[in-house]
C-alpha cells in the first residue's frame, strides 16, 4: 500500500544559521521527534532522504520565499510494531 501525504511542521531555527543552510538531519530530527507524529511509539531508525530541492517562490507581495520540499522514505513504528 502506497500513499502520498503533506506535513507542515514548525520549528526554531538553531542559532546563526539560515533555512537555507540547515542540513536535512534537522528536518529528520523534527519530524521523528519523540513528542512528533512518527516518533510516539519508538526512535525511527529506518530513515532516508530521497531527494532535497530549495525553491525560491515570490510572494503576493513580490518578495521572494525560500521553500524546501523533501521526499523521503521510513518506517513508522506503529502501536503494535507493525
């Protein structure tokens, strides 16, 4: 069974560095937090990057906005560790 989802996710960014410049292990962190979404039944360990682009959007306002879209692929634990 495959499927397709979309996450926002919030996070401070760690002192002197730039979105642009944050590695992909920061996003990972985040994302399979204990306290996040995948984390809550165990460490996620099984985990990986399949692709990583930064993309410039401009804005209503006719600022530019740095974007990040990651696909990636892991294996949630799940309750009964399935």
């Amino acid at each position: 069974r495959q499927s397709d989802s979309a996450f926002l996710l919030v996070g401070a960014l760690p002192a002197g560095q730039a979105f642009e410049s944050l590695p992909d292990n920061f996003f990972l962190d985040l994302l399979f937090d204990p306290a996040g979404k995948y984390g809550q039944y165990g460490q996620v360990e099984d985990r990986k990057v399949l692709s990583c682009t930064l993309t410039a959007l401009t804005l209503p306002n006719g600022r530019k906005q740095q974007y990040r879209r990651m696909a990636l692929k892991f294996a949630p634990l799940s309750y009964n560790a399935n």
